[in-house]
C-alpha cells in the first residue's frame, strides 16, 4: 500500500517546479492532463498554452475575516500562494483547442493534438 | 519560479492541541452491496488547524471529494477525518506521466483535541476540495483571560 503525504510536491529540495503535481494521458486525437488544486475557483486559475508546453498558474490565500485577529496557526501544512508550472507536453496540440473544467478541487485539461502531428501507426519491419 | 509560500508555524501548544490520534482501526465495510468496494490507498490529507479564543478551525485539503464523500466523527476528543475519491479513469488514454496517485484513495487523518467541543455547534462544509471545520469549544473550555498584576 503506497501512502502518499500530499505536501511532499513542495518541499525546499528543489521540487517547487513540480507543484501541482500532474498526471498526462495521451489518446487518438487529444491529450489529458489531470491535476490537484484544492481551494482553488476557476476564476484563480489561469491556463495558458503553446502547442508544446500548458502553463498553470493559480493563487491560494487562506483569510479567516469571521475569526477577527486572534486566530493563530496551532498547525500549518497546507501550501499558500501562488504557483506557476509549465507542463512539457508529450506532443503538440493546437493551442486553439484547449477546455479546463475543475471540480472538486480537481482541474482537468483537454487538449486536442495539432492536425498534422496526429500519432501515426509506424510498421516495424523485420 | 514562484514557489508557493507558507513555511510551516510550529506553535507550542501543538504538542498537546491538534496533535495526531494513532488512526483507529477501520470500520469492515458490511451491507448487502453487490458491487465489491475497491480497494482504496490511504492517503494523508495537509490540514491547517488554527484557534481562536472561541473556536478550532480545522481545514484539510482533499481534493476528489465533496459533502457526500466526507465524513467527519468526534468521539472523545478524538475528531477523524475521512473522504475517498476515485479518480476519473479515462478509458482508451495511455498513461503518458505520473506523478501522482490513479488508483482509488482514501484521505483519513486523526487529531486529538485538548479542547472539550460544543457539538451542536460544529459547521462543516466541502468547497473545491477543502474540508473546513469549525468546532466551537465549549462553555467550559473557553480560554479565561487571567489578570497578570504587577508588583
């Protein structure tokens, strides 16, 4: 059984970069990319793409008006902030052709692959 | 590159407040269900936990859940948080690069409050895959200013 800390994505050890992590799935004629942003509206997110590389970049600020000024931290785990992330995509896509739903905290991308770089079966000769 | 912020406050008081129960053993999942449950990953949700002179705020990050995934128990001070998730599987995709879980999971965390709660008070909601609690503490767990007098 894997059990993963979901904090470990932004330790100081140079990982910053990596943060939010991402998962890809690639298809016939588009791509996925799924990734976790909890607490965050669409309205903080801000997508960008080139038909290489999706560039995430969302903000998160925890504000408790409700609570006055006394509050303080007795634990502190969750990320606050900004953060940018260019994802390298595995093939091209058409830039024009790009949707992002989130739900749940959960932002999912679908980019259809540019017309001329659809993946071709390649027959392998002996 | 930004880099999200937040260096992690460790107070004093974290010790003895908001400090982590050892999990409880897990309920058997029972009932006549036909469909066989899967098997979910445990997985640890980053909570923030504050106070304020009134209340404890607990609130956790558990993306892939909502109101009917969450569930959230206090019992004896103990206050458990639970919610699973089973990420969109999407059919007919190559799984090009992963970095984080595809398989089902449960977030499940444990803390032991020092305060006596008020439970008819407690609020809960889930929003974008945030759990926030408020717990409000009792009457008799109210911090009591004490007069410090001088010489």
């Amino acid at each position: 059984m894997w059990v993963r800390r979901q904090w470990e994505g932004f330790s100081e050890d140079g990982d910053a970069e990596a943060f939010p992590p991402a998962n890809i799935w690639t298809g016939q004629k588009d791509l996925v990319v799924r990734c976790e942003v909890p607490g965050i509206a669409p309205e903080a997110l801000e997508i960008s793409a080139t038909p290489d590389v999706l560039t995430l970049r969302g903000r998160r600020e925890e504000r408790f008006p409700d609570e006055g000024e006394e509050a303080s931290f007795l634990r502190r785990e969750r990320w606050n902030g900004v953060f940018v992330r260019a994802l390298s995509l595995p093939a091209e896509i058409d830039a024009d052709r790009v949707e992002a739903r989130v739900s749940r905290g959960i932002l999912t991308i679908r980019a259809s692959f540019g017309e001329r770089i659809r993946p071709r079966k390649i027959a392998v000769r002996s | 590159m930004a880099n999200p912020g937040g260096a992690p406050q460790r107070q004093r008081q974290e010790e003895t407040q908001g400090a982590e129960a050892p999990p409880r053993e897990a309920a058997e999942p029972g009932g006549e269900d036909a469909r066989p449950e899967p098997a979910y990953v445990a997985v640890v949700p980053a909570t923030d936990i504050l106070e304020t002179p009134e209340a404890l705020l607990v609130i956790a990050d558990m993306p892939g859940t909502d109101e009917t995934t969450v569930s959230v128990t206090l019992e004896d001070r103990v206050l458990t948080l639970s919610g699973k998730t089973v990420p969109e599987a999407f059919e007919g995709y190559v799984l090009e690069h992963v970095e984080e879980e595809v398989r089902p999971w449960e977030y499940r965390r444990t803390f032991q409050l020092a305060d006596a709660i008020d439970r008819e008070g407690i609020e809960a909601s889930v929003r974008n895959g945030v759990l926030r609690l408020r717990l409000p503490k009792s009457r008799e767990a109210r911090v009591r200013k004490i007069a410090v007098k001088g010489k």
